[in-house]
C-alpha cells in the first residue's frame, strides 16, 4: 500500500504536526510506504506564473509542465490512497494547499483529459483531515463544516478518487478536551483505508 500526504503546516510546534506524526506512524505499523509532500518544508511554490497561467486558463497543453508539478504528478501516479491534512484558516484550507491544487491539477492531467495527454490515475481512496479551533457542531450549525466538504470532497477530489471523506478534528481551542478523541478518530483510519484500497 503506498499512501501520500499532502501536508500543509508551516509549524512543527503545531498541533497539526502533533496528528501527522500520530498518522504517519499508525500507517507505517501496517507496514505500508509512506510519502509525504510537506509543502511549506518544501517550499512548495503556490502562486502561479503567467506562463502556467496560460497553459491553464487558454488550455495550451503543448506547453511544458514545471518540473516540481511533475514531481506532484509522480507522487499521485503512484500512490492507492492519498490523505491532505492540515488547519482550517478563514474556513478553508491554508493557501499554499490551494495553490497546490491550482498547480498540480493541470489542464489535460486532472482535467479537460485528451488522448495524447496521460490522464490522472483514479485513486481508490481519498481523505481529508483538517484541525479546527471550533467545535465541529458549531461548524455544522453555522453551515461551514457543509461547505468545505463540498469544495473538498465534490469539487476538488471530485471524481478522481473512487471513495472519499472529510474529518474535521474540531475544538482544538480547548485542545485537552479533544486530544484523546482525535487521537482514537486517527488510529481507527487504517480500517478505513484497508476497506477501500485492499
Ligand atoms: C490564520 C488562522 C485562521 C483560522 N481560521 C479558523 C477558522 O476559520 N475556523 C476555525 O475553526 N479555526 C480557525 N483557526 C484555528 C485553527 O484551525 C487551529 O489553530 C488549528 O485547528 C490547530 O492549530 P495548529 O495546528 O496551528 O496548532 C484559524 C487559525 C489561524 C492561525
């Protein structure tokens, strides 16, 4: 089982980091390869250029991919589940995540497929943890929890992937309250991913 991590905290005092630690070694105890891309440690660049955006936007898929997008591409060609994690800011995921998939999901690859072109895998299982301050009722009641499982879950995961799901790890403005709870809601994902990916 290979599984990548799309993780994006710049923060290792994090409490973000504190669950990819716990994550990475709950799945590496099933002995399964674990590959993540940590996009601030990378450097991951996030804003596009006027050349990508006019491959992008005007569909010019004769022009080049840059090379960091391609090594994104790799990773995804070669992965059976891929996890994203990171914080809620302003109700969203962090820029430099949105930035990756305004990159990585190039026009011809992730969509607008045509023949000559190598068209995304289809991932068997995709899954979307992020930390939240607020309480995942509140998140609910206000209509927010709804709204990023639809961005994530419909639009950005989309079709590509067979099965997918979102775990708000909400309340983490009173982190003890929820720490031992998080921690059991992530050591139970390894059934998860053996249900959708054996
Ligand atoms: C810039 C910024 C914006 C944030 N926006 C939200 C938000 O919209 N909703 C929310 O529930 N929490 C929000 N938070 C709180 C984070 O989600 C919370 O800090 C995170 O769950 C865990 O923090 P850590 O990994 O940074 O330690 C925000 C935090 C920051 C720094």
């Amino acid at each position: 089982m290979n599984i990548l991590i799309v993780y994006s905290h710049p923060s290792e005092k994090s409490y973000t980091f504190e669950i990819l630690i716990q994550l990475k070694t709950a799945l590496e105890q099933q002995d399964w390869n674990v590959e993540i891309s940590d996009l601030y440690a990378m450097n991951f660049r996030s804003d596009m250029t006027e050349q990508e955006y006019e491959r992008e936007g005007f569909a010019k898929t004769e022009r080049p991919i840059s090379i960091d997008v391609l090594m994104e591409h790799k990773k995804i060609e070669n992965a059976d589940c891929v996890i994203f994690l990171y914080p809620v800011w302003w109700s969203d995921c962090p820029a430099k995540l949105k930035g990756w998939f305004d990159r990585v999901y190039s026009v011809g690859y992730a969509y607008k497929h045509q023949p000559e072109l190598r068209k995304m895998k289809s991932i068997k299982y995709g899954l979307v943890i992020c930390t939240a301050g607020y309480s995942f009722e509140l998140l609910t009641e206000t209509g927010i929890a709804q709204s990023m499982q639809t961005i994530m879950l419909d639009d950005r995961l989309g079709k590509r992937f067979e099965n997918k799901e979102m775990l708000i790890l909400g309340g983490t403005l009173e982190i003890e309250k929820v720490r031992q709870q998080h921690k059991k809601q992530i050591e139970e994902l390894t059934n998860k991913i053996k249900d959708y990916c054996a």
